[in-house]
C-alpha cells in the first residue's frame, strides 16, 4: 500500500529530478522511489575496509585530537567522511 508524504526540496533539486523523470517517461514519484532504494540499498551494504582514525604521515599514528578509546568521536569521523563522498554525487 502507497502512502502520501511531504517532502521539501530545494527548487533547483526538484527541477532537475522533474526534467529527469520526464526525459525518462516516468513519473517524479518512480524517480524518487528508485533514488531511496539505491540510497538504502547502500547503507545495508557491508563495509569492505574497517573504521579506521585519520592516519598522521609525520608519526604515522592517529591525527592529533584523535582519542581511539572514543568510539563515538570515531564514529563521528566516518560519518564526515561519507557525507563527503555523497557530496560528489550532487
């Protein structure tokens, strides 16, 4: 069962998505389903490397700052890092 949502979007976003999905002969609606499969699709992924801290190249351990026993600090890390990737797809 399909269930109707609000979703706010930057105009320029949904004027591309728009000229997209027409230009494919599909809806707005297809276009966005697809994007959130391949978006969730991702996520569920096994990671192929470890979380690992930034690496310095002048002691060769963990970048100043970096406290290994703070798992969430860590997390944060790679949380950054994967925003920056998804950055490139814009």
């Amino acid at each position: 069962m399909n269930e109707r949502t609000t979703v706010r979007l930057p105009v320029s976003l949904l004027s591309q998505a728009k000229r997209k999905a027409a230009a494919e002969g599909r809806t707005l609606t297809a276009l966005i389903e697809e994007g959130l499969h391949l978006v969730l699709a991702q996520r569920r992924a096994p990671r192929n490397k470890p979380i690992l801290p930034p690496v310095s190249k002048a002691t060769g351990g963990p970048m100043p700052g970096i406290d290994l026993d703070d798992f969430s600090a860590l997390q944060e890390l790679d949380d950054l890092e994967y925003v920056e990737r998804m950055k490139q797809f814009k």
